[in-house]
C-alpha cells in the first residue's frame, strides 16, 4: 500500500508540472494569435492546473491509514477531490461561454501566427501523452483522481484539435464569429466532461459493489476454500477508490470448536486477499440453524 501509494503522490506532482508547462504553451498561442477559442482553450487549463493540485492533496490524503476518527480509511477522499474537478470544470465553462458571447456579438480579428498554433500543436501532443498514462494508471491503482484527471486531459487534447482545425478555418474564410463559436464548443465539451466525473464520484461515494466479474471471482474463492464450513451467505461487496470492502456470513457446525471455524476464516481470507489484493475482510460466523440454504453451498 505504502509503494502505491508513492507513485500515485509522484504522478500526481508530474501531473501539475504538465498542467503547469501546457498553460504556459497555450497562454503564449493566445497570446500570439489573439484568437477567443484559443484563449478559451488556455482558460481550460488553468482548471487543469487547479484539478492537479485537488487531486494531488486527495492522493496523499488517500493514503493516510485508518485512525480512530476514520476507522474505515481515507480512500474515499479521492471521489471528493473529483467532484471538486467537476465543479472548477463548470467554472471554467461558464467563463468560456461569457467570453464567446462577447466575442460573437462584437467579433474581432485575430492572426493565423504560425508560431501560436505550432505550440498549441507542442502542447497538445504533450497532453496526450500524460492523459493515456493517467488514465493507464489511474485503472491499475483504482484511483477515482488519477482517472478523472486523465479523461480531462483526454477531452482537453480533442477540443483543441477542434479549436486548431476551426482556427484556420476561420483565417481562410474570414469569418471571425467561428471563432467565438469554437470558443462556445469548447465550452460544451468541458462542461460534458465535467458532469461525467461528477455523476461517477457521487456513485462512488454512495459504496457501489465491485463489478459482477470481481463479485464472481470473491464467490469462487470462498467456496473454493470453505472446507468445513456449510454454506457462505449475504455477501456484500463496495468499492473505495483501491480499497475493496467485503462481508459475509459463513455458516459451520454448532460442534465446531472457535479455534477450528477461525482456522477457516483466516485461510478464506488469505485467498480472497491474493485475489483482489487491497480488501477489507469481514466474516460473521454463525451456527448452522442460521443457514439460508442460499449463496455458496459448500456442503
């Protein structure tokens, strides 16, 4: 835990540092070209600065163990911090969309500067790059915050490719309200994006169970290694961000001593730990007049 830990808290300082250099690179396109679109497309990320450094206080956060204030962990703070993401995505859009309007109704001219669009390009690809490593890593460490930051660099890299193609649109055809429109998509685009990560984390945050494949394998690995015990019942299963929470109840003989029906327990629990690697495991042992004759059946 305490290494995944790391190198999450490391990718998510790299993350800031990127988010850092690209507003550099896309203030200076807007800077140069004067375009409303690419100055909206810099303002987006200024939020991708801003979720960099929510998401790196939530990764450390994460990885703070359980304490007697919070007996169950800290891992939920990392669908907290994607909320935050959301809502500073639908700031963002908002600003956008006033400087859109303003470009539209009075438009002004901008340059096709070669130089502007070439680091506009530079900073794209630089995006890119970090989204699919975010997004890679954000899946095999189950981070909420590494994911959500990923997938908004992911729909940041495809609204300034928008942005960049409708730009020379625009300079060749004279047309400078495409501008402000490009300005008004981009927009859009951020404000989908930042509705999806907040419908997400609220799922999250309600203890949705883990996925009916993983719920599947827990249930072959108890019966699996339930020798002794007569049947296993009421599973439940819920995710929080890398931790997995599992309970259940497992039936043995009313003869069985403690020591046994514990001995069954532990080796359960090893298995379903190789398994799913980071659980929480709760087994409730109960007399065999408890059984449901329902769940897994192991005699």
């Amino acid at each position: 835990m305490a290494q995944r830990a790391g190198i999450v808290v490391k990718v998510a300082l790299g993350s800031l540092a990127v988010g850092i250099v690209v507003l550099a690179l896309k203030g200076f396109a807007a800077w140069a070209t004067g375009s409303i679109a690419l100055y909206s497309d810099a303002l987006e990320s200024v939020v991708n600065v801003v979720t960099a450094i929510v998401a790196l206080i939530a990764v450390r956060l994460s990885a703070r163990p359980a304490d007697a204030s919070l007996p169950y962990g800290y891992y939920k703070a990392e669908y907290f911090s994607a909320v935050i993401i959301g809502i500073f995505i639908a700031v963002a859009a908002i600003m956008i969309f006033r400087e859109a309007y303003l470009g539209f109704v009075s438009p002004r001219g901008f340059r096709l500067d070669p130089v502007g669009v070439a680091v506009s390009v530079a900073a794209s690809i630089l995006n890119a790059g970090w989204a699919y490593w975010l997004i890679r890593l954000g899946r095999r460490e189950k981070s909420p915050a590494l994911s959500a930051d990923g997938r908004h660099l992911a729909t940041d890299v495809v609204s300034t490719a928008g942005v960049l193609l409708g730009v020379v649109l625009a300079a060749a055809t004279g047309w400078t309200q495409l501008d402000a429109v490009l300005a008004a998509l981009v927009g859009v685009t951020i404000l989908w994006s930042g509705w999806q990560l907040i419908r997400q984390s609220v799922i999250g945050l309600m203890d949705v169970a883990v996925e009916p494949r993983t719920l599947t394998l827990i249930r072959e690995v108890i019966s699996a290694n339930a020798e002794g015990a007569i049947e296993a019942h009421d599973i439940r299963t819920r995710q929080a961000g890398k931790m997995m929470f599992i309970e259940f109840h497992l039936v043995v003989h009313g003869a069985m001593s403690v020591e046994a029906a514990h001995a069954i327990c532990d080796r359960i629990e090893a298995k379903l730990r190789e398994a799913v690697e980071a659980a929480q495991i709760t087994i409730h042992v109960e007399p065999e007049n408890k059984a449901k004759h329902s769940g897994i059946v192991v005699l």
